[in-house]
C-alpha cells in the first residue's frame, strides 16, 4: 500500500473517490454482533439440553434515566431472544442503598441467576464501590469485581470487560492472529483502556498505554499496527496519526451539534476522524454500528462463561478472551 | 548530553574513563532499602504507641530448598529489626496440601497477624493457586490474590506486588514526577510486568509491555525514559537500545559462569549489558544492589499497609503506589 498524502486533501473531496486501494474496510460491528448471538443461542441450547441449565441474566435498574432505560430494555431483550432467562428489576430513584444491596444479596443466592449486572451510574446517594462489592465474582458478568479484574491479568478463566472483550473479537475477525503486533490503546479508563491492554497483551501485542499526560500522541499512534481508541473526546484521533494498513477500533460514541442537518440537530460520532482515517487505515469500526453493538452481545457471552463455570462446566472458548 | 559511540568502544577499555558526563549515577538500592526501612520502623512505633497494634507478618516455608531458607530468613530478621513480630512457619517437604490450606486459615483468622507470606515455589503435589486463594487478601501482602491484583488496576487502597512496588520508588526518587515520562517495560509476568505497568500508567506515564514476541524490540526500547528490564535473561538489553539520559531499572538476576574468576566460579548480572548501558542511561540500577534489597523492604512496607486497612487506618502514604 502506497502512502497516502494525509491531510492534505480537500476537505470537499468525498474520500470514497480517492482510491479504493485507499479505503478501509469498514468493520460492521452490528452484523458481526449477530453472528455472535447466534453463537450464543447455539450454547444456550446445548447447556439447556446436554446439562439441564437455562442461563439467566438479572439486570438491575435504579430511576428512571431514559438513556439507561433503553439500554436495559435492549440488554433484556437481547436476552431473551437468545433463549436465556432475563430478570429484570426496577427500583425507585429513591431506593436505599440497604435496600439495593439487599436485592443484589438475595439474586447471588438465586441459582436461576448466574448473572447480575446493575446498571450504572446509580444515584448519587447510593455508593457505586459497595454495590460493585456485593455482587458475588461468580455472578459479575460486567467485571466490575476487583477479583475479576485480576483474573484476567493473571490469566484465569472468568468473565472479560464487555467492551474489550468486543473489541479483542472484531481484531481477531479482522487479523487473525494479533501476535507481534504493535497496539496502541489511547485512553487507561477502568472500563476500556486497562482491561483491553489485558487482553492485547495476552493475545501477544507489544502493547502501548497512551493517555492525556501523553506527549506527542501523534507519534505514538502512529506506530500502531493496532489502535484502541477509548478516550470520549469527538474525532480527536486524526487521520494522519494512523500508519497505513493499520486496524483502527474506535470506542467513542459521542453526539456533537450537525447544523447541517438542521437546527438543532445532532449526530453520533467515534474518537477518530473517521473519513480522513479510512484513507490511511486497512479497516475501521464505524460509529455506531462498530464497537457498540458488541458490548451487550458480550455480556450475554460472559453469562454463557459464568454459567457454565458455576455447574463446574468449561466456558466456550470461542465465547471469552 | 551528545550522543555515545555505544557499541564500538573497546570492551577492554572501563567505561568509568570514558567521560563523566557519560556515566550514569548507580542508582544504590541497598542504600535505599535501609532508609525505607528506617522509615518503616517508625510507622511501626506510631501504630504501636498510638494505636496499640503491633503489625505481624507470618511466613511459611514448605520444604528445604536452600535459597528459599536464605531469603525466609532474610525475611524474618528484616521484620524483626524494623519492630514488628515475625512468625515463621517450616513444613516438611512431604506436607499435604490439606495441612497447608488449614494452618493458611490458622492465619487468616490470627489477629496478630496483617500479612501472610507462602514461600514460593511450593513442592510438586500442592497446587500454589490452591495456596494463593486461600490468603486472605486482606493480608496479602504479596499481593498475589486476584482480588488484590484487581485493586492495584482499578485503583483502589491495598498491598502492592513487592518488586514493582520498589521499582516505582527508585524511579521516583531518581526522577521525581513520572508525569509524561514514556516508560518500556520488557517482560509481561505476573509478578513483575503487569503490576510494574499499572503502577507506571498511574504515575502517568505513556506505558509500552514488550516481551518475547515484540518485533524489532531495540527500536521499541530506544524510545524509552524509563526502561524496565524484567526478563530473566542475562545481560539481553544492549547497550546501544538505551536512549541518551534515560533511567534503567533493571530486574533482573541472572547467575553466569565468570570463569575469569576461576575455574568453576560464576556471578550475577542483570538483564540489561550494564557496561555499556551506562554509558548512555542518566541513571541505573546495579545487579546486585538495585532492584534486589527493594524487595523485602517493600514486603515490610506492605505490612503496614495491610495492618493498617484492617484497623481501618488510612495507610502511610510513603510506603505504597
């Protein structure tokens, strides 16, 4: 692949027109997501007939945020229509944090649960660390718990942070085998950026932590066969910071103003300057349709993972890292 | 600082001469690890005149490996110097793993006792992550348990894996604030790599793991600020992938033959060519007298940290990440 001339191109130029050698494949995070619950429903219905088991999912809700809202409702659905038990609890906003740990106590006790998640953030007056600390480690399929981070540094089968666990799965779809790769994840958030390092390293990457105290974040990407970016800053990642052929993961959802569209309109888009990256790039994740769709098609995958290592069973390997 | 002519100087010719503004300041672990005890001793008068606890480490020995005797015996004559009670614990080899697992929670439940240390490794037919899940993490201070290890990654208080713990302190002494500073890490184990990298990201480095699978690994050390060397292999990292000015850690301890000495006679050297690399490095650890001496030091400091939590006191600040 020939080098492109980055960043000097006419911002009225589609990018679509420069070359097809010069644009990214665009990785459809969403059909990718599908296949994946297929997949899942494929082990459901073997743990339902091999071993007596239907996995169930609790998910817990506190107030009545409409953004949360619809996410539950998807996460719900979603587990439902992969053929697992979905419970769904909703709390008042006003809801005492006893009476939130209490629920959390009795659903890791409840055999027909082998996942728990609640949805954050909570309310204020309720602390999001003891919640984290109620859920039992074998029911953390969010993998909040501080065991569960560390299982999957050390190496130990257990449940994988969504988000990475998404983004390790669309890398291997693309590469194959990550080995020697160089990636660069931009971003060290508990959520993303430190447990996708985990999981980049245990893949065998030379793995690069960058961040905001990072100089020169520009060289720094641009020695990435591999970028991670994770950082919720809109199209902050420019184009000519990607080397060219790399495999570009863009975590960011972020809705900007898109006067274009009309006053007062809004459009959803990554941290990477997508149209100028995709001339530089071997692939890219869109926003949405990329990495999104991922996050809850692998929570359903950490219930498959959990529930089988409570009845003593062995995760599917093509389910976790 | 002008560029060294690394790697052609005559191996016969000591680096000492070449120059002194090419020499890197030895960096005097011993020296440091005395003073960190020091300090130790008084938090240790301060918890007992003022709180009325007397922190207690216990450790256990299986069997009669005569470099784990030396360095247990290290261990306790270190704890009792800096005035906590030291308990050892000596198992015949053939021990089962029942027994260990029983007098393990003997020691959970002592209330003289903060920190619980098994020697490793541990003879054939016991499983060592048997052991490590039956510490208490509370009083931990290997910080072994995956609980522990999530800790350090999410961020919250506890003990620190020892070396790593001790490297962060050499390298903030040398340097100050960590802040921006781009710092390589060569090796991904358990016990040193991954913790080192959590530590260094949350002292705000740009952080980089390389290991075994890295490609074209001297480009990738070259760009290093800070390089810690944690591979196990003698004298691997060459004195010409250091960058001028930058600071070595070096973790490594690795007996070769020195048949210089005489017949059959061997000494230690590290995992960095510490002739040549200090020639170019501001600053670097020696091997013995760098990294070593921090390890227990820091097992003594973990003590305290872990005394302190369970009387719900807030740790000394000087004396973790």
């Amino acid at each position: 692949m020939s080098k492109p001339n980055c960043g000097k191109r006419s911002r009225t130029q589609p990018f679509k027109q420069i070359g097809a050698d010069m644009t990214a494949k665009i990785i459809d995070g969403k059909r990718f997501a599908e296949e994946l619950r297929g997949r899942i429903a494929g082990h459901v219905e073997r743990l339902k007939a091999e071993h007596g088991i239907t996995p169930g999912l609790a998910v817990v809700i506190v107030g009545h945020d409409p953004a949360s809202q619809v996410y539950v409702s998807s996460k719900a659905r979603q587990t439902a229509e992969v053929g697992m038990n979905s419970y769904k609890y909703e709390l008042p906003e006003d809801v005492s944090e006893l009476d939130l740990l209490e629920l959390i106590r009795r659903l890791n006790d409840d055999k027909a649960v082998h996942g728990i998640l609640v949805q954050m953030p909570v309310p204020r007056h309720i602390d999001p660390n003891k919640v984290i600390e109620a859920i039992d480690p074998a029911k953390d399929v969010d993998c909040f718990t501080p065991a569960n981070v560390g299982k999957v540094q050390i190496g130990l089968a257990g449940p994988v942070s969504c988000t990475p666990l998404g983004c390790l799965m669309l890398l291997r779809d693309e590469l194959g085998s990550l080995e020697g790769k160089h990636a660069v994840i931009i971003g060290r958030s508990n959520l993303v950026g430190k447990p996708m390092m985990q999981l980049l390293l245990r893949d065998n990457c030379t793995v690069t932590v960058a961040h905001s105290r990072t100089r020169d974040l520009a060289a720094v990407v641009r020695q990435a066969d591999i970028v991670v970016a994770a950082v919720g800053r809109p199209q902050m990642i420019k184009g000519d910071w990607i080397k060219p052929g790399a495999v570009v993961i863009d975590v960011g959802i972020n809705r900007i103003d898109a006067p274009e569209r009309g006053e007062g309109k809004t459009r959803l888009v990554g941290d990477v300057d997508t149209a100028a990256a995709s001339e530089v790039a071997a692939a890219i994740t869109p926003v949405p349709g990329g990495v999104g769709p991922m996050t809850i098609a692998c929570l359903l995958a950490n219930t498959i993972t959990t529930a089988s290592l409570i009845n003593g069973l062995t995760p599917p390997s093509d389910l976790t890292a």
